[in-house]
C-alpha cells in the first residue's frame, strides 16, 4: 500500500509540474504576442523620396500616389496597440521594419 502511494505521490508531483510548465509557456506566448511593448522603425523619409521619384519621372499619376499614401496611412493604423511606431531614422541596432 505504501508502494502504490509513494507511486502516485510521484505522478501527481510529475503531473502538477508539466502543466505549471506548459500554463507558464503559454502565459508567456500570450504576454509576448499581445502585451509586450514592440517597437517597429518607418522609412518614412526613403518611403516618400521614393514616391517622389516615381511622381516626377512619370511612372505613376495623382491617382496612385494618393493610393500608396493612402495604403501607408492604412497599415499604420491597423498596427496593434502593443507596437510603437518611430522613425527608422533613429534605430540603431536591429528592429522589425514597418515597409509600406
């Protein structure tokens, strides 16, 4: 009898510590992917020296250039909470870069 409870003692301690493990895990994954703070640099001077350059040479219209801007206002609005948008000026090291 001592035998068969020393036995579940033992899987109940295994038990009790992989599902800490894998709460922990994914209590981890959750905070990372919806909470923690992230910062994503914008080439926003490179973005429109390119859009410029596109405009004067002819190789889009009003119509386009006001799509692409357009699309680039887009995507900064629908970028989480979580992430902070900064001039890609400013990075020093590496970063996630926002390209429109």
């Amino acid at each position: 009898m001592e035998e068969t409870a020393k036995v579940y003692s033992h899987r109940a301690w295994i038990q009790a510590t992989v599902i800490s493990l894998v709460m922990s895990a994914i209590s981890l994954f959750v905070y990372d992917h919806f909470y923690a703070p992230k910062i994503v640099a914008l080439d926003i001077k490179g973005y429109m020296a390119e859009q410029r350059t596109l405009y004067l040479s002819g190789k889009i219209d009003d119509a386009i250039l006001k799509k692409n801007l357009d699309s680039l206002q887009l995507k900064i609005a629908g970028m989480p909470k979580n992430k902070t948008i900064i001039m890609g000026d400013v990075i020093v090291s590496q970063t996630e870069t926002l390209n429109p």
